[in-house]
C-alpha cells in the first residue's frame, strides 16, 4: 500500500465520489503499488524517470494484475492507461495538499496521447429500429413494454445507462423532466420527448407492483425483492441481440445511443452549451469530442458550404 493511500480513500468518500469511483481509484493505484514492488522501486525516491518505466509496464503484454491473480493481463489501451495515471496524478495531488511528503508534482505524470478512433455512430433510421426492436423481437408483451420504454428513454435523454438501471418511478415529474444525479453526484434534468412518454405510460400501466425502481426484472433471484431493478448487463445483452437481429453492422451500444442523441441533435442546430448540460459533461471540451458528425453530414456540409462548390465554365 502507498504512504497514506487509506486517508487518501476517505478523503474521496467525504467528498462524495461513489462507492464504485472510489473503488477503481484504489485498484488503479494497487497496480501503481505492484509495479512499484516489482520494480524494487521506494515511493520516496520517485522521478519522473519511473513514471516514463511506468507507462511502459501499463502498457506492456507482461503486466499483471493488481489483485495478484497470478495471470498476465492483456494490453491496456491508451484511455485505460490515462485512467490510471489520473488516479496517480490524484493522489500526488493529495499528498501535497495535505503537506505529507511527496517526492514529485503532479504534473510530472503527464498523459500518454491517445489514438482517435473514427467516430462510428449507426444512422438514425437504424438507431430508431435498434429502439423499435423489443415490440417486434420480444415473445413476452411485459418484456417488451419494459425494454421498448427503456431504449426511448435512453434514446430520448441521452442519460448514461448506470443513470437509467438507477431511476425511480419518483424521478419523473408529469410534464416528462427526469431528475438525474450523475457522475461525480453532479445533477441535472433531462427530458423525455413525447413519443418516449407514450411508451413509459404503457409500460408502467403493465406494472402490479410497487417497487421504487422504474425499470424492474420480471425473473430471477431477486424478482421478489422489493428493491429489485433492472441490470445494466441485462440491458447491454438485450441491444447486442437486436442489433444482431437487425444486421446492424457498427457495433452500437447503450453508449451508442448516447452518442447519437448528442450527434443529431448537433446536426439540427443544438447549441454546444445546451448540450453539455443536457449530457452532465463537466466540460464543453468533453461534449465537443463527444459528438460524432456522421460521414454523410459532412459531406452535405461541404457541398452546402464550399466557395467552389457550383461548376462553372
């Protein structure tokens, strides 16, 4: 364990970072002490050299897991390498902020430059078949009320889908305004559009119950408790089984559905500012790189603007 790496952990806790976040912060920073030991490395004795040693063991074939599993993990890609070096970069910060001896600034673990991939988001008439999927695919009506109103909802907001498998029935007020508290406990609203509310109505009419959770399972283990709600690995399994019932051949997501409510929106004018909120990113940088302009936007984009675009003699 790193020199006060407990208090840096509650530290996270009393400032209200979830239970989750703060869990990855502490694996994140286990890997940092294993390469630390295998390296016969002491923390008090840390250069920006070990840093530069650092980023090749993240990256490298050979690295192994925190938990001393025992096994070689597989190459860590530059966004999972970033997040490590952040929590790095959190902790150092901690220890000076505290005045606890630290034995180099933050900025001295820089980020590694991550590739940007092609912005892959599927056209619009097939997102809209991937949300219509569950009232054609699915045997059971209850099913497919649910699954129907929870891809409208995802499609509708543009919510993450930890913060749509969070959602009570309270959540929603009657003009459609969703309260969200979000990454980081940042809260917002988001808001269902009229096709998506139609949707939620038929399928909380189709409930007997009086569970909290919005969205609820119909089996399994849990189906009798109370405080039951629908997983966000039920969700992800469902939409990779419409998109491949579809032939739907960008790979799409809950993410994906996300993506494309900033993207259309974007291409019918949405204001940037307006978007970031609407998405809960703490910056409009991030809701900038966030949105994906379509190949074929672009092009009408180009030919709509080009000075040169009208043939002439």
């Amino acid at each position: 364990m790193l020199p006060y790496q407990e208090d840096f952990l509650l530290h996270l806790q009393a400032d209200n970072y979830s239970t989750r976040t703060v869990y990855n912060y502490e694996r994140d920073l286990r890997v940092f002490a294993r390469f630390l030991e295998d390296s016969k490395i002491r923390f008090s004795q840390l250069t920006k050299r070990e840093i530069t040693y650092y980023k090749a063991y993240l990256s490298s074939r050979d690295r192994q897991t925190a938990a001393g599993e025992g096994r070689t993990a597989g190459t860590l890609d530059a966004r999972s390498v970033n997040r490590m070096l952040s929590a790095l970069r959190s902790y150092l910060k901690y220890l000076i902020d505290m005045d606890f001896p630290c034995p180099l600034p933050p900025d001295a673990v820089q980020l590694t430059k991550a590739t940007r991939k092609h912005p892959q988001v599927a056209e619009l008439d097939a997102l809209t078949a991937l949300v219509e999927a569950p009232s054609r695919f699915e045997g059971n009506s209850r099913i497919g009320l649910r699954n129907r109103a929870m891809l409208e909802t995802l499609f509708s907001t543009g919510m993450r889908i930890s913060e749509l498998c969070g959602l009570k029935r309270t959540d929603i007020d009657e003009s459609g305004r969703i309260f969200i508290t979000g990454k980081g406990r940042k809260q917002r609203f988001v808001y269902l559009t009229g096709r998506a509310r139609h949707h939620l109505r038929a399928y909380l009419a189709s409930r007997y119950d009086n569970a909290p959770a919005l969205f609820v399972p119909y089996a399994g283990r849990n189906v009798s408790n109370p405080r039951r709600r629908i997983s966000t690995n039920y969700v992800q399994e469902r939409i990779k089984h419409y998109r491949e019932r579809l032939g739907i051949n960008v790979p799409t997501s809950a993410h994906s559905l996300r993506h494309g409510f900033a993207t259309y929106l974007a291409e019918e004018g949405a204001n940037p500012a307006a978007l970031q909120i609407l998405l809960g990113h703490e910056s409009l940088d991030t809701t900038t790189r966030y949105v994906h302009a379509s190949d074929r936007y672009a092009e009408e984009t180009h030919r709509k603007y080009h000075p040169r675009s009208v043939v002439s003699d």
